[in-house]
C-alpha cells in the first residue's frame, strides 16, 4: 500500500479545486454540486463545504447521486442500492458531477444517464480527486482534476482514512 | 448483499436480513418514482411473465407497473383466456412460456403451494403473488415498508391483523414478517374465522373483542371479508359482522389514541370498515398501493435471474 495523498495534502487539494470551481463560474446560483455514491459524496462534501465558507454566493446546492441501478455491469452481480438525494432542479442549471477517481469511465457514464432523468441540465462538468488517466475505456475527461496518478489497472486506488490510498494487487 | 432465496415464494422462509435488504431498496426504488423520468435500465435483459391464475387487479398492475419502470419486458397471462381453460397443466403451460426465453415468473395461484411446486421443476426465479390461503409475500412486505415509513419503526410496533385471519394469505405473510422484524401481532375477529391454534403456532395473540384490539394496538390492518373464499356460513349475515367487527368513525374516536389504519384492498365498504374511516387521515390505504410498485420493484431487481 502506497499512500498517494496524505491527509494535509488532500485537504490542499480539495482547498484548490474548491477555488477552480469558484473561479470558473461567475454565478454559482446557476450552478449545483451532486457527489457520485459512494467516494464522490465523501469528496463532495469536503469541497462543497469548502465553496460555502469561501463563496460569497448565498445558496450553494448540492445533492447525492447513485448509480447502482444504471450499472453496465449488473449482469455480474446484484448490489443493494445507494440513497439518491436531488432535491432540486438541475434544469437548466450547470451541474458539477464529483467523484473520488476517475478510472474507466464507466461510472460516469451511467451517472449522466441517471442525471438525464431528473431533466436537462444546461451543461455538466466533472470534478474528480484523483484521475488514473492512462486507464479509460470511455471518452470521458474531467474539467477539474486534483490530482493525476500512473497506475496500473490492476491497482485500487481509495480514499482510506482520510488519505488517498493506492493498493496494488 | 443478496438475498439468501433465488425465488419469493414465502415471508416463511426470508431472513431478517433479506427483509431488511428488501425494505431499504424499496426506499430508494420509492426516490425513482417521484424523478420526472420514474424508470431506470436495471432490467432491460429481463423477460417476465406474470402467470394470473386468478383474478387480482391491485397486485397484478402494482407488478406490470414495477417490471415496466425496471425496463423489464413483460407479458401477461390470464387463465380464463388462455389454453389453461383448455386442460393444459401448470407445468406444460410454463414450461412452453419459458421456452420463449422468459427469465422471471410472477405468479397467483388459488392452489396452495402452486408456485413452491413450480420452483421445483422450472429454472426461472418465481414471486409468490398470493397462493390459495398460503401466503402473499409482497403484500406483506409493502404492508412493513408502509408501516415503518407511517411510525418510523418495525420493532416493538404493535399491529392487529383484524377479519377473517382463517382464510387470509395476507395474514399469514404479515405475521411471520412482524414476527421475524420484533413486532407484535394480536389478531381479532369472530372465534370461526380464527384458527384455533394460531397463538400456538404462529405466535401471536388472540382477541376476540375489536374494541379491546384497537384499544391495544398502533397500527390496525384491517382485512376484506373473502366471501368467494367460504364454502361454509362462519358468521351468520355481513350484517352483524359489520356491527361486531366493521370500525367505523364512532369507534375511533372512543379510542385513547390515534392509530393507523390499513387495508390491503378491496374494501368492502360498510362491512369491514367504513367509509368515512378508509378515506379519513388516519388511513393510508392509498399509500399501501402506491409503496407497492416501490416493494415489487425492489423484489424484481433482487431476484432479477439472467441464467437462461
């Protein structure tokens, strides 16, 4: 086990992508934050947090979002499902997608399609910690990164104990 | 997390852990049918069959609404128009249905037992929706999901399962559900409609006093009289049942506290209850039937079988 983050430089990096999202819209009313279940909620609430003690802005929305019945994959195997927590609209508004790691893309493929059925969001960036770039299967990129790690794709990154972990198997 | 079943054929033989499981993925189920969007893909490789051997109106469009919001594709068989009215068995019939490449069978049979022998001769994954006088598994479950969402918890609760408990698949699944998740069960009607040796068995109170039922409990599940069900007279006119046992306005109000009333449908209006009862605040008949699709969906996605 290697650590790629430790916990002081975790909360730096979330401190910086805090700021990026903040800097990069010039209303935040227009804007709502959903965390992907289960890691992007947990970075979700750290960065959000981060945006309501710097923003000026009054209402910072922010909602949780689980993909488990949109899997590409749930002809392997059956998991109980994660709580779901949108309660706003995303019509029309620009909705930042976060996740812990980006990896293959596939998560973030079916989080798009879970999104769309909640309406049609006037654009959808991606906010992710951790970006494992030279793995996707999908042509998926995120607009705000952390940070990038070389990995192989048998590894796991995760988010342990409030440091960013790398696990090889 | 799975389930430790491949079919629902009973509440009898579910774990607490299987109903914990079914209940906290019908909440989020519940979440997906108030999106604009109310359907998600989960089961857009699956082919269901729902197998009405006899007649339901509820449950079997709670079921095709659940399959349909899960992307399943289904199809329905009704035995008065089908080749069942030609002599055709059980087996042949299903058997020729899963030959078309059919992955699930949602099934209601008057035969006791019916779908617990089908799981032994078929491979796809079965759901018990109602057997004779047997069981009806999620009926039961929706009952617990509305009660926990209604009073926030199963255990300790104390329900009274109140008509005709002798011929009530319904009863039979809610008592073992209760039972299994630490609630109480007392259940109340005329001595005929009650099996002698309920408490015995199935552990639970017997009160033949309604007044003293309601009086005791947090949560009254009110059951339809099942007139088609009774070969024989076990009260002597639906009169004099509705006087002994209907609840009507009256008596709640006599009551010390407000309690929940629930009814699994169809309500014979003025026998078992009354109408200014089943349509009054204290009621959540109407949420029992919309939870429905929420349970069955969560039912479905669980034992969702992908093996053919």
């Amino acid at each position: 086990m290697q650590v790629l983050l430790t916990s002081q430089q975790l909360s730096d990096t979330v401190r910086q992508l805090a700021d990026q999202l903040i800097k990069s819209h010039t209303d935040l009313n227009d804007v709502v934050f959903v965390g992907i279940q289960q890691g992007g909620v947990v970075v979700g609430n750290d960065i959000v947090s981060n945006i309501r003690q710097i923003s000026t802005a009054q209402k910072i929305q922010y909602g949780q979002l689980d993909i488990t019945f949109y899997r590409d994959d749930i002809r392997k195997e059956i998991l109980a499902p994660d709580t779901m927590n949108i309660p706003f609209a995303i019509e029309n508004k620009t909705v930042v997608l976060i996740d812990d790691v980006l990896f293959t893309g596939r998560t973030i493929k079916a989080a798009l399609d879970v999104l769309l059925d909640y309406g049609r969001p006037a654009k959808v960036e991606l906010c992710v910690l951790i970006d494992r770039k030279e793995h996707r299967q999908f042509p998926i990129q995120a607009d705000y990164v952390g940070a990038t790690v070389e990995t192989r794709k048998t590894d796991k990154v995760k988010l342990i104990n409030n440091e960013v972990v790398l696990i090889d198997n | 997390m799975q389930l430790s079943t491949r079919h629902l054929l009973g509440i009898k033989n579910l774990t607490q852990e299987d109903i914990s499981l079914i209940l906290s993925t019908a909440e989020q189920f519940k979440e997906v049918l108030q999106r604009p969007v109310k359907k998600v893909p989960s089961l857009r490789d699956v082919t269901i069959v729902n197998l009405f051997y006899e007649n339901s109106t509820r449950t079997r469009f709670s079921f095709e609404l659940a399959e349909k919001r899960l992307s399943a594709d289904t199809i329905n068989f009704a035995a008065s128009s089908s080749s069942a009215a030609k002599g055709e068995t059980l087996l042949d019939t299903v058997n020729n249905i899963l030959s078309m490449k059919v992955d699930m069978v949602v099934m209601r049979h008057s035969a006791s037992g019916a779908p617990h022998f089908l799981s032994q001769h078929i491979p796809a994954a079965i759901i018990n929706a109602g057997d004779g006088i047997n069981e009806h598994p999620t009926q039961a479950l929706l009952d617990a999901f509305s009660i926990k969402e209604k009073t926030g918890s199963l255990e300790g609760r104390k329900v009274a399962i109140i008509g005709d408990i002798m011929h009530s698949r319904v009863a039979q699944s809610n008592i073992y559900l209760l039972n299994k998740m630490g609630a109480k069960v007392t259940v109340c009607g005329p001595p005929t409609l009650i099996p002698k040796y309920i408490s015995e068995a199935l552990g639970v109170t017997v009160n033949y006093n309604l007044k003293e039922a309601l009086e005791w409990c947090d949560v009254a599940n009110v059951l339809r009289i099942q007139l088609e069900r009774q070969n024989q007279v076990l009260f002597s006119s639906l009169r004099e049942y509705s006087l002994a046992y209907g609840i009507n306005r009256q008596l709640l109000d006599s009551l010390h506290k407000e309690i929940v009333i629930m009814h699994p449908g169809p309500i014979n209006r003025g026998v078992e209850l009354d109408s200014d009862v089943a349509d009054s605040k204290q009621s959540i008949i109407l949420q029992q039937v919309e939870n429905g699709v929420a349970v069955r969906m969560a039912v479905l996605y669980l034992l969702a079988n992908r093996n053919n």
